[in-house]
C-alpha cells in the first residue's frame, strides 16, 4: 500500500514541476514527496493501533486494499 501512495506522490511531483524545475530539481522532491506519502499513509494504521489498539495487521492489509483501488 505505501508503494502505491508512494508512486502517486512521485506522478503529482513529477506532472507538477516538471515544466517548471529541471530534471535535477525534480527527481530530489519526487524522492522526498514519495517517502513523504508512504509515512503519511502508514500513520494512519499506526495511529489505530496505538490509540484505538486495532490489530496492525489486519489494519494494514485492509489499508492495502484501499491503496490498490
């Protein structure tokens, strides 16, 4: 699932400042944008299980599904 996000956040990065910034400028925010959306997208399991205590992984299958949809 955050490989998913993570590619999502590489295409809006990569569509958004490819006409702006050079390739160079580029490439280093997709990178960060990537791993930015993969974290966002696993403290949302991790935020259930710690405060609500679901289990982690049924949460993060679950989010797996959502992710590939």
């Amino acid at each position: 699932g955050q490989g998913y996000i993570a590619g999502l956040g590489i295409g809006i990065v990569c569509l958004a400042f490819d006409s702006v910034l050079p390739w160079w400028l580029t490439f280093p925010l997709a990178i960060v944008a990537a791993a930015a959306m993969g974290a966002l997208w696993a403290l949302i399991p991790a935020y259930l299980q710690a405060r609500r205590g679901s289990h982690i992984v049924i949460t993060t299958i679950m989010f797996n599904f959502i992710a590939a949809s």
